[in-house]
C-alpha cells in the first residue's frame, strides 16, 4: 500500500523515504509505550507545547515534512496547532518519540519531556538508551529560588515536577520590604482636594483583606504559598492609609458571601468616606474560589456594595482589588518590534446633562467603584512563593511611593507599568519567559486621592 506524503516523501510498505536525500526516514508505526505516554499526557502537551522552533527540530530530523510543517501552521490557533502535530506524531514511525523529547528539550521544554518520561515510567516498560539518569525529574540547580504558580486551576490541570515551576528572585530579596508611605504635604491637599471625592474622615474608612491560603475541596486546589506574605502587606498598607482594616482567611464561598454581605452592612460606613475590598484567592473567570472548592461570582460582590444595596457607602469611593487568576492561560508574551508610532487621542465631546433640573436626584445602581485585576480576562496570575503576588508586590510598592501625589487611577496605571515589564525565570518550564497584564475598570466620577496623613494627627 502506498500513502503518499508529498513530493519527496512517501511511504511502502510501512517504510517512509525521502527521495531528495535517498535515505529511509523510519518504519511507520510508535511503540504502544510510547503511544499511550502522548495520550495520557494530551491535553496538557496541547496547552503548552510551543511550536515555533520544536518544529523546525523535527523537520531536520526527517520526522517531519516540509507539507507537514505549512498543515499545521495553517491551522488557527495554538491549541488547534498542537493538536495537529499530536494527532501526526505517532503515525511517524519508531524514532519520533525520541526525537520529539529530544526536540523538548532543545527547545528549553524539559518539563514536558519530563511528564512524559514520568509516565513511562510508571507503566512500568523498559526505557530506551534515550532516556539516561541525567533525565531523573529533580533539578539541583532549581533549588533555593523562589517559586511563580498561577492562581488558577488544580493540579492535575497545571504543570507538576519534583519541585513547582520556579522564577528567580529578580531582586534577590528573600522577603517582602518594610513598608513605609509618603504622607501628602499640606500644600498638595489644598491645591487638590476641591475636585477630588472628599476622604478627610479618621479613619479614611473600612478595608476588607479576604485570604484564602488552605483549600480542602472537591477542586483539590493547592495552597497559596506566598498568599500570606500578600494580606500582611496589604493590611499593613491599608493601615498606613488610615483605614480600619478586617481580615479573614480561609473561607468557604458561601462564608464569604455572608460576611461580605455583613461588612458592606456595617453601620461604621455612614461616618467614613471611602471603602476597600481585597480579594487573594484562586480563581475563573467572573468568580474567585472558597477554600471549599466553589466559586463567589465577583459581580455578586460588586452587588453587595452598590447603591442600592449599600447606602450607607452611597457617593462615597470603594475600591476592589482582585488577586486571582481569571483563567488558565499563560501570558508567553511576544517579541518587541522595532518603531513605536504615536498614540493619538480622540477628543472628548461635550455632553448635554444638566439642561434640565431634576427634581430629585437619582443615582444608577452601581457607581463610584473602581476594581484592579492582577491579570486580562482569560489568563493566569503569579504569585512568588517568597514575596508574595506580582500584583500585590506592584499594589504596594507604588501606593506607598505615590498616594502622597497621585490619584488612584494613575496609580494603577503605574501598576501595570511595573507588571509589563516583569517576566518570569523558570528555565526548562512553561512559565520561562511568561508574563502578566493586570487592569482596571472604573466608575469613580472624581479623582480619589488617599491623602496620606492628612490632616496631620
């Protein structure tokens, strides 16, 4: 029987050729072995594999054709890619598996070259030559760094090795700083605060740092190493800011809403002037876990303090900051180009409100909120083991340098400046390289300055 390949290759009777080079390229057909280590490994290879420079690796091993290479580059999409080279690998004869781990792990991917020698070896088969004792899953030389996880899924959904996926201290700090806020100079206060949401009350309001570190549901979500270095800043934070601040920790999602639900009811919001909720968890899209397994809709949060809810926090700001993944996706970021053209900005029209006076005033249902996100919709969040979060480490580091100056808008503007530019160190793993966005959405009508220390006590 003959099936052919493309111009220069084909194959007979279970022998693949190649005419421009005149020599045999492997007898179709992988080992079951080698088959069923593919399988089981899948829909995890079909996430992370990244393509580019593998493929190339394969081709100049003959375990791919050039007409091959163009079919899967045409399909659309990354996933739909790795798919097509996994559903081809195994009718490329005995060699493509070793030449495909060998392709991981040139293209700086050991982990999955990793995952799969792990579960041959839990088949119980004999190894080939291929796989020596220098593949054995611990790595000395990724001991002692501190490690980035995403805030997301469980395990059995995220890359597992000896050691987690690790980053390098990119500051060589062990620890999280001693924080410390610049206070807000009399002068600046009188020259902004007439424009700005009024935040003069003592304290400047409540705060709300909910942590979830321990998981013990269905989900079987790992704990947050890190995630208590992160409430202790931002409660220390918020303390310097003059806020009254509450922590809870490790809450099912039906207690969180219930004391959520109590907080936003707390009669102490009639007398002060502003309002802040921290959410550490893991997290989906639209939601963030319990430690039970079950997801709190963040759009239900948002509901317990809006206006109609929430009076007591009517026309006043709250804030939200959500440190959880909202999806699953690793940022693998992309390589700068050379020229950067301008950025120009539509103007703003003027609007027609206020023509008529009405008799009594009126608000929409949710105003005056502002809610920062460690990640884009759809991807994953960082958290070091040692420090703490990217985001809350970004939070801290400019709100204590710069509520003395700036708006809090701006203030998260500079927090993704410092996100953008953070990028991971995990040789041999999916998160080399990787990369985070946070965002911001917003619905405050007036700048909202913290004022730091002001008035003076």
């Amino acid at each position: 029987m003959v099936v052919t390949f493309g111009k220069s290759t084909f194959e007979i009777h279970g022998i693949i050729w190649n005419t421009e080079r005149s020599r045999i390229l492997g007898v179709c057909g992988m080992h079951p072995d080698h088959q069923e280590a593919l399988k089981k490994n899948r829909v995890l290879l079909a996430k992370q594999l990244l393509l580019s420079e593998l493929l190339e690796h394969l081709l100049e091993q003959d375990i791919i054709t050039f007409e091959m290479r163009e079919h899967i580059q045409a399909k659309v999409g990354s996933f739909n890619q790795n798919v097509e080279l996994l559903n081809l690998l195994p009718k490329r004869g005995p060699r493509a598996f070793d030449a495909f781990c060998e392709a991981l792990r040139e293209t700086k991917q050991g982990h999955l070259e990793d995952l799969l020698l792990s579960t041959l070896s839990g088949l119980q088969q004999v190894l080939s030559p291929v796989w020596s004792p220098r593949h054995a899953l611990s790595r000395d030389h990724d001991l002692n760094l501190s490690f980035p996880v995403c805030e997301s899924y469980p395990p059995h959904k995220r890359l597992r090795l000896s050691v987690d996926t690790v980053e390098h201290s990119l500051d060589n700090r062990d620890g999280p700083p001693c924080l410390q806020v610049k206070p807000c100079t009399p002068e600046f206060y009188r020259t902004h605060h007439q424009l700005a949401y009024r935040l003069q009350s003592r304290p400047r309001g409540l705060a709300l740092v909910l942590s979830n570190v321990h998981f013990t549901g269905e989900k079987d979500l790992d704990s947050r190493s890190g995630g208590d270095v992160d409430h202790r800043n931002l409660v220390t934070l918020f303390k310097l800011l003059g806020y009254t601040v509450h922590v809870l920790l490790d809450q099912t999602a039906q207690e969180m809403q219930e004391k959520l639900q109590n907080f936003a009811q707390l009669s102490a919001h009639r007398v002060t002037d502003s309002c802040i909720v921290a959410l550490l968890s893991h997290g989906v899209e639209g939601g963030v876990y319990g430690v039970d397994g079950k997801v709190l809709q963040l759009q239900e949060v948002f509901r317990l303090f809006d206006n109609a809810n929430c009076p007591s926090l009517q026309n006043k700001p709250k804030m939200f900051f959500i440190q959880a993944c909202r999806g699953d996706e690793t940022d693998r970021g992309v390589d700068q180009q050379d020229g950067k053209g301008p950025t120009l900005s539509p103007e703003c029209e003027e609007g027609d409100a206020g023509r008529q006076e009405l008799l009594k005033m009126r608000l929409p249902t949710r105003s005056d909120m502002i809610c920062g996100y460690a990640c884009l919709r759809g991807t994953a969040a960082m958290r070091n083991t040692k420090r703490g979060s990217w985001y809350v480490e970004a939070l801290t580091q400019i709100f204590s340098e710069r509520a003395c100056d700036m708006h809090v808008a701006d203030m998260l503007v500079k927090v993704n400046g410092l996100i953008k530019e953070r990028e991971g160190y995990a040789p041999g793993t999916e998160f080399h390289r990787c990369k985070e966005m946070s965002e911001y959405c917003s619905t405050l009508c007036r700048h909202l300055y913290l004022f730091p220390g002001h008035p003076p006590t």
